[in-house]
C-alpha cells in the first residue's frame, strides 16, 4: 500500500491534487480558509458503510456521480447522528423534519454539521462516486461530548521516517479520547481503536468515518508528539453489554437492531444515584413492531436504592408483571423494568411501541407492554430478572 501525501503550505496548491489509497480515491475540489471538500472514489459493501461527509442531507443524493457502480437506486437508507441529542436522524429515504433545523438539534456551525461522517445502507458492493462537502482541516475540528462520527481524511496523516501515518494521539488537539472505533463493512461489526496505535494502514479508512467519543467539547490539532493513553453506537466492550464481537444481540427472530447510542452520565436531583445507559432500537420486518432496549448502568448508589427511587415516581407502589418465570416492574403501561444479577447492566427497560406514518414521515404509538416479543425474551434469557428486597 505504496502512497504519499504532500501538504503544501497553502491549502491553494492542493486543489486538483489526487491522493491514491488502494482504490480509494480523494481529489480536492475545493479550499477554504480552514476547509477542504473531495471528490471521493469509494469501494463499499453491501449493507451499512460509514463515510465522509458528502450525503447528510436527502437533496446530496441528487448529485452522485452515478458514473460509478453505486446508483442512487441502490442507496436504500441514509442516517446522521446528532450528538447534541444522542440520537440518529434520519435522512433517507424518510425524511426527519428536524434536518430542516439542523441548528437547533446539531453541536457546532454548519460545517461541523456536514463535515461529519454519516450512514448509508447499499443494497450491492462496488465503488460509490459523490463529492463530499467542505470537511474541517484538523486543527479547525470541533467535537463535542459524547459519541462524535468523525470524517477520516488525508490531510489528519503526517509523516514520520518517511512514511504518512496516522494515531489519534497525533491529532488530539486538547481533547480527551475515551472510545474510539471503526466500522469494518466487509464483517458489518465494530472494531475498538486505540488512541496510540499509529499505522499507514489506517489509510485504509480514508473517505470513511470513525467513531469518537470524548469527555468535554473540544478541538482537533496536531500534537507534534506522541502521547500515550486510554482506548458505539456503541457500549462498553468490557462490561456486560453489548460489543463489537458480541454480535448476536444485533439481530433477533425477525427484529433487526436499527440504532445504537450510549448516553453520557445522569443522575437523581440530591445525586444519590447516577445511571449511564445504553439504548438499542429493534425494529420487525414482518410487522411495525419497535422494540427499545435500555440497559442501564448504576454508576452510583444500589439497586434497593433504585428500585426506591422507581416506586416513588409512581407514589410508591411498583406493579408487577409476570412473563415466564421472571417478575418485572411496570412504570409506565408501555415499559418493563426488571434488575439483573449483574453489575454491566444492574437495570433493563424494555419498551414496546408501533411505527405509524405521519406527515413528516414516521410516528411512534406506544399501547401496553406484554413482554411477550422475542428481544424482550433475548433480555431476559441474557439477564434474568432478580428480585430486589
């Protein structure tokens, strides 16, 4: 994988310049005075890839470069994700009403909105040809607290020995990394990132997008040296939740798992207990069954002050529900809660609802939970209920 990047002093000399990487391709079209927008020549899979800005909004899709394998025929699903309210958005073939806005529902300006890299789901592997939109040089990227889906571009590399590499490390700037992972569409799984890992190879993900959650806002830079520290949608890979080789969670009977988010730390109004929670969204593709899965951690405070805590909420008496041999709390008619014998998650909530049309797309009706659907069944058979004195 033979290649070489030259960065010019002046961004004014890179347009036109084409960056070979395997058989990816980015060629500069455009300069600003901290940005620079690509012409891109992507191999992607069948199923979900992750790339550099370029498709964020449903109108991007009326100017693809259909001279390549992928047609617009072909795009079956677009989603960005909004990490202001840790949630995906999406932007085809559904349009959220809320992308009309984007200011009020994204971090950042403009082009930290549609710099950062976003889904699309393909229906046949080949090479998808688009322009992307004016992507933030390194040292002007903003992220922001929480999960950040950031665009890889040949600019983040720098050379070392005589060869383009790439860390995190070498680009953080003063954020503070906490996860990082890449998408491998070839297996349609996550893969763990360490922040000190630096490699050529990881030109491998050029016109892709990686995954970043940091722990305050912050910005991107060159760091000149190298320092060394700590490594979803995506959960804790060493806690009990779901990971990036537990794959099996991903698709159950005829639910398919549609989104994935971590929240950042909540906690009680005295901050007696704290909570961090990990949402999985199921949808069935033989019905408009939606299924939410909560899995909550207590970061702070005890499951008996939990469970205290749930039946004040509902002046102090929590009902009950058996499904099978597991007896789970009711809240709200639509929700089950049941806690476990684990600590990674201490706490599972279930949620049962319908997708209904609306207007301005989708809609969710939420009638009575039965527990009786197969995700909630995976739960309970992964992490039986126990009683809570």
């Amino acid at each position: 994988m033979d290649k070489k990047i030259i960065l010019p002093a002046t961004l004014v000399m890179l347009i036109g310049l084409a960056v070979f990487v395997s058989a990816t391709t980015m060629t500069i079209l455009q300069t600003t005075e901290n940005a620079l927008g690509y012409q891109v020549e992507l191999p992607v899979n069948k199923g979900w890839n992750l790339i550099a800005s370029g498709l964020t909004f449903a109108s991007d899709l009326n100017y693809l470069d259909e001279t390549g394998d992928i047609k617009k025929s072909n795009i079956k699903a677009v989603y960005v994700y909004s990490s202001k309210i840790n949630e995906y958005l999406s932007s085809y073939p559904k349009y959220d009403q809320r992308l009309y806005s984007a200011k009020d529902y994204f971090n950042g300006d403009e082009q930290d909105i549609i710099g950062q890299a976003n889904w699309i789901y393909v229906d046949k592997s080949g090479v998808l040809k688009y322009n992307t939109k004016a992507i933030k040089v390194t040292n002007s990227r903003n992220l922001f607290s929480g999960w950040n889906f950031v665009s890889i571009t040949p600019e983040m590399f720098y050379e070392k020995d005589g060869t383009d590499v790439f860390s995190w490390n070498g680009v953080k700037g003063n954020c503070n990394f906490e996860k990082i992972y890449a998408w491998n569409p070839e297996e349609q799984n996550w893969l763990p990132i360490s922040a000190d890992t630096e490699s050529f190879d990881f030109n491998d993900f050029y016109a892709m997008g990686m995954v970043v959650k940091v722990s305050n806002n912050c910005k991107l830079g060159t760091s000149g040296s190298i320092i060394a520290p700590p490594a979803l949608p995506i959960p804790d890979e060493d806690s009990g939740t779901p990971t990036s080789t537990d794959t099996e969670y991903k698709s159950i009977s005829s639910y398919s798992l549609t989104s994935a988010s971590t929240d950042s730390e909540e906690c009680s109004e005295d901050n007696s207990l704290c909570f961090v929670t990990s949402r999985l969204q199921y949808r069935d593709s033989a019905s408009s069954n939606i299924i939410f899965i909560n899995l909550i951690e207590i970061t702070r405070g005890t499951k008996a002050q939990t469970k205290e805590y749930l039946a004040k909420s509902v002046e102090g008496v929590l009902e009950t529900k058996m499904v099978g041999s597991n007896k789970l709390y009711i809240l709200e008619s639509h929700e089950l809660y049941w806690f476990t014998d684990a600590e990674e998650p201490g706490l599972i909530l279930s949620q049962e609802g319908k997708i209904t049309p609306t207007e301005n797309g989708e809609g969710i009706s939420y009638g009575t939970a039965t527990g009786d659907n197969p995700v909630t069944a995976y739960w309970l058979s992964k992490y039986p209920a126990k009683q809570i004195d």
